[in-house]
C-alpha cells in the first residue's frame, strides 16, 4: 500500500515536472530566438541566456508547485544551482557535440517562414537530455523528501 503511494506520488511529479518543463522548453527557446534572430546575440550567449531565463522559472514552480518543498530557501537553491550547472554542462556538450561534430553542421531546412538549422535540432535533443537529468536531480538530491 505504501509502495503505491509513493509510485503516485512520483509519477504526479513526472507529470507536473512534465508540465513545468513544457512550458520551460517554449520559454527558453522562445529567448534563445529572440536573442539569436532578433537581437543578433552570439548562438553560445544566446543558449546560456535562454537557460538563465528557464533556470529562475524552473525553480519557482519546482520549489512551489512540483515538489511541494518548505525546506531551507538557501540550500535547496544552492542544491539546484549545482543541479542546473551539470545538467547545463551536460546539454551544452550534447548540443555542441551535435552542432558542430555529426552530419548537423551545416544542417538547414526551411519550414514556412522558418529556417530549421542544425544547431536548431541540436538544441532540441540537448533541452530533452537537460529535462531528464535536472527531473533526475531535482527528485532525489534538491529537493528530496
């Protein structure tokens, strides 16, 4: 009985973790867009910009909505801090790796109005490798009942 609770527990989570990273991954790519075509910010600056913007959402609604924490502000802050570096580093090395190191380099293909690059795909697969670990690390080290 207990184990079924705790398996609920952690798949309304997912779910909700799910939700928050949806509207995460549209936020920070609608950032990185903003600043790479319309600001003609450096795709690099860009990136990191994009996840600083998706970093302070992610932990309000985390913090408040998902895990449902009242613990310690400054060392669960800390914990993500840590969790969004090496989830960050992680999706940075995935991304540059397929940008610039596999048949992705140089990538384009226009959809609509839109021109869908290489890197923009790289991007992609780097957000949805950042969303499993930082699920991964926010469950069981920052916020950890």
């Amino acid at each position: 009985m207990v184990r079924a609770a705790i398996n609920r527990q952690t798949f309304h989570q997912m779910v909700k973790y799910a939700c928050v990273g949806a509207l995460n991954t549209f936020l920070t790519l609608c950032v990185i867009v903003l600043c790479k075509d319309f600001l003609a910010i450096n795709v690099w600056v860009s990136n990191g910009i994009g996840y600083i913007v998706g970093f302070i959402n992610s932990f309000l609604w985390n913090k408040h909505w998902v895990f449902r924490s009242h613990k310690n502000l400054f060392n669960e802050m800390l914990r993500f801090i840590t969790g969004f570096l090496v989830c960050y580093a992680i999706q940075l090395l995935v991304t540059w790796l397929l940008a610039e190191h596999t048949a992705l380099k140089g990538f384009e293909i226009s959809i609509w109005m839109y021109v869908l690059s290489g890197y923009g795909i790289a991007t992609l697969i780097g957000m949805v490798v950042y969303t499993i670990a930082n699920f991964m690390f926010n469950k069981f080290i920052t916020f950890k009942s």
